[in-house]
C-alpha cells in the first residue's frame, strides 16, 4: 500500500512539473493534456486518475510550485531586526530568486506570459487577487511596525507603503519573465531593495 501511494505521489509531483513545461513551451491555450502526460512519461489515464481537466491541473501547478517558494520568501520578513531592515532583505530576497532560480522564473513566465485570455482560466483571476491581498496583509505588520517607529516618511501609512512595495515586485516579475533566462544586468537585489526601502523611509 505504501509503494502504491509514493507512486501516486510520484506520478502527481511529475504531472505538475510536466504542465508547467509545456505551458512554458507552447502557451496555455495550445497544450494539450497528452503533451503533459508524454512529458509527465505518464499514460493519459494516470493523468486523468489525478486532474479532471487542463484548468484542475494547471492551477493546482501554478499553487504547488509558488508554495514551494512562498514560505522561505515570506519567511525573510521575521527576525528581530528593525522593520525597514527586515522589508530590505525581503525585497532582497525576491528579486535573488527570481533572478537565479530557474523553476522560479518558469513559473513567473507561465503565469505572466504564456497565459492567453481563455475562459478556463477565469477563476485563476480570483486566485491571483487573493494572492495579492495575502502579499499585502504579509507586509502590512511590518510596516505597521516601522510606522510606528517613525521610520516612514511623513503621510506614508502602512498599506499604501505595503501596496508600493507589492507594485514593485509585480514590475520585477513582470521583467524577469520578459528576459526569461537571460541575464539583463537589470535585476541587482540589493540596489533595488535599497531603492524601494530608501523612498518609504523618513
């Protein structure tokens, strides 16, 4: 029973990877659940046994592969450090990974790029906002902190310092999926974590 389920552990891991590659390929609205399973080196009645259409198996990827990361990208925003210093090293953070993780940036270019208006993929529109409230109520402790602290410039409040710092890193993403694996010299960590923290603070 338990070499059963590694199996279908196994067989699903490989299915998630297999979508995001071929989506990253031939773009969402031209893969085919065969080209998936033929990458997977799975049978189309594996696949079937685990996702019912294209949409299931493309947002439980897009979920799994960003919440592999999202934790110890998260996780850079703890510490006893002052608040500004931690949001620097998260900034810091994001911008190293999308620039020198490859799984990474595949993900960012499927779901930036490779994405064409398709109504299977309505849903993931309310997915993607939510994701951008979770980055927000994320960072908004943070700032709260150093609003507290009196480390922001003057009139600057906590969520529209949280929603500046989301905006940026949406243009980071945005940017590395455009230059795909090449290096644009653009993407420098920590002059941008410099950059964003340097105009929220007082």
């Amino acid at each position: 029973m338990r070499r059963t389920a590694e199996a279908a552990a196994a067989t699903r891991a490989a299915l998630l990877d297999a979508v995001l590659v071929v989506v990253a390929r031939q773009g969402y609205t031209a893969t085919r659940l065969e080209d998936v399973a033929a990458q997977a080196l799975v049978t189309r009645g594996a696949l079937y046994h685990h996702f019912r259409s294209k949409a299931e198996l493309f947002a439980a990827a897009v979920a799994a592969r960003w919440g592999e990361l999202a934790g110890e990208i998260f996780g850079l925003l703890d510490g006893p450090q002052a608040p500004l210093d931690r949001l620097e090293r998260f900034v810091a953070g994001y911008v190293e990974r999308v620039s020198t993780d490859a799984r990474f940036r595949e993900l960012l270019e499927v779901v930036v790029l490779r994405t064409e208006a398709d109504l299977d993929l309505e849903p993931g529109l309310v997915d993607k906002q939510q994701a951008v409230g979770a980055w927000l109520e994320a960072l908004v402790p943070v700032l709260d902190d150093a609003y507290a602290a009196h480390a922001l410039r003057p009139g600057l409040e906590a969520r529209a310092a949280a929603a500046d710092v989301v905006i940026v890193l949406n243009g980071v993403t945005v940017t590395a999926a455009l230059a795909g694996a090449e290096d644009t010299g653009l993407m420098d960590a920590a002059r941008i974590a410099r950059t964003v923290v340097g105009g929220l603070a007082r």
